[in-house]
C-alpha cells in the first residue's frame, strides 16, 4: 500500500485504486477524493496488497490493466484476487486503449466499469458514480450490445443497424441477471442520471431535454423493468447486499414521483 491515501473516516465506504503507475494511481486518487468527499481511498501497486484492506468496507476496486490484454493471465489472476478479498464489492478497469472487443470481454468476465484514458474526465467522473450507484458503464455502447447479444440476455440483434443513442445497452448487474431488456443510449443516461438522484427538470437541463422527453424515457425505462415507479427502478438496479444505498433510495423516495 502506498500511504499516500490513507482511510480517515470511521464507517465510511471504500475504493480501492490499484495501479503500478504512480502519476496515474495518485492522480485518479486525490481527484475522487475531492469529489467524494464522503468515500475512503486506498492506493495500491498491485493486488497483491488487497489483504491490507481487510476489515474496510470496500464497495469498488479500481485496476489498471495498464497496456495488458484484458484475458491475459495477470489480468485474470487480478480479478480472481479481487474477487476472493471482496466478492461484494464492484470492479472496474483502467484501460490505456479503447478497444471495443476488450470492453466486451470486460463486460462478460463480470467488470461493472471500463474506463479509458481518452474519456472527458466529466464522463469518467458520471461512470464512477454510476457504477457506485449499482449500474454498468463502459465508453462504447455497442461493446455491451455485443455482450447482452451474446449472453442471450436480450438487447439486440446480430448485423441490425442502428442509429447513435439507440444501441441498446445494459445498465446495472441486476438487469443483467434477471434479462431485462436493453436500454437505449439515451434511457442509459436519463438512468445514470436518476440513479444519482436528480430530479426530472435537472435531468432534462443536464441532457438537453425537454421535461416531456424524459417523462418518455422513464416511462421507458420502467416498462422494460416491470416497475411502477422511479424508486423501483433504483431498487431493482443496486444490488441487494450493499447497506450503503439504502440512504439513497430513502432519499430518492422522498418527492420524486414522476
């Protein structure tokens, strides 16, 4: 472990970030730490510190893949890592390429984030939170098309032509599961935005959208789900076992009907 992010809050959630690079890991550190303010941080070269963290309560662990095939042996035995110090806690990747085949592959091996040097670090920032919040988020969509065509779980057509912000997508490890249908890009993003709590008039200005619009998209979005409400939405999406956002679905509850 590094020492340079250090946990300071008793009780709170963690990530854990691990990359060899050392600008790359203290840079994605102190940036998170200042916009989750309320969040541990532990850094760490390999993971084969992970142990260290034992005892915390670790919701995310972010990897470097640094330059490695996603499938490579290392990158597996990474993963394997992660999965046996914390089987709760979501996983994402650092990716210094965009390749849409390795997203997939990302995708299928059960990583709920895929992030890649080339992403506005506003983009990156709303795929964190995402992912925090119970979804699935990657650059490309047509990489979780490719995924949810081939697992069967609905979403897509092999060679269907489709235009931009209509690919369908899957958000979230539970959709995923259960095969609901695949979103829309723009349903992923009225999605992302409500699983962060936003209210439909700030949706719709953060989206460019009028109010009607994402009235449409929720409507959508619900059907595809099975639900009758907003808060349903969020519920279904988290996944069960993290008390972290029972906070937030109490908050979402609370005036936010549609």
């Amino acid at each position: 472990m590094s020492g340079d992010a250090e946990d300071r809050k008793d009780g709170a959630q963690t990530i854990v970030v691990v990359a060899d690079h050392t600008l790359i890991r203290t840079s994605v550190v102190r940036f998170l730490k200042y916009e989750l303010a309320d969040w541990n941080f532990v850094d760490m070269v390999s993971t084969d510190g992970l142990s260290d963290a034992r005892g915390k309560d670790v919701c995310l662990v972010a990897l470097s893949v640094a330059g490695r095939d996603v499938r490579s042996s290392s990158v597996c035995d990474d993963l394997e890592t992660v999965g046996r110090e914390f089987p709760k806690a979501a996983v994402a990747l650092l990716s210094d390429t965009d390749d849409l085949l390795a997203e997939s592959w990302a995708l299928e091996m059960g990583v709920r984030g895929y992030f890649t040097n080339s992403l506005p670090i506003e983009v990156a920032l709303a795929g964190v939170r995402l992912v925090l919040a119970g979804g699935v988020f990657c650059p490309h969509p047509l990489a979780t098309l490719k995924y949810s065509t081939e697992s069967g779980s609905g979403g897509g057509t092999p060679g269907r032509d489709v235009s931009p912000g209509d690919e369908p997508i899957e958000v979230g490890g539970a959709a995923r599961r259960e095969g609901v249908a695949g979103f829309t890009r723009r349903e992923a993003d009225v999605l992302a935005e409500l699983q962060l709590g936003h209210s439909n008039k700030v949706i719709a200005e953060k989206l460019n959208m009028s109010g009607n619009t994402v009235k449409m998209h929720l409507q959508h979005i619900m059907r595809k789900l099975h639900v009758q409400n907003r808060t349903e939405v969020v519920v279904l999406l988290a996944p069960k076992e993290a008390a972290w956002r029972k906070g937030a679905v109490a908050e979402l509850s609370n005036g936010l009907a549609l």
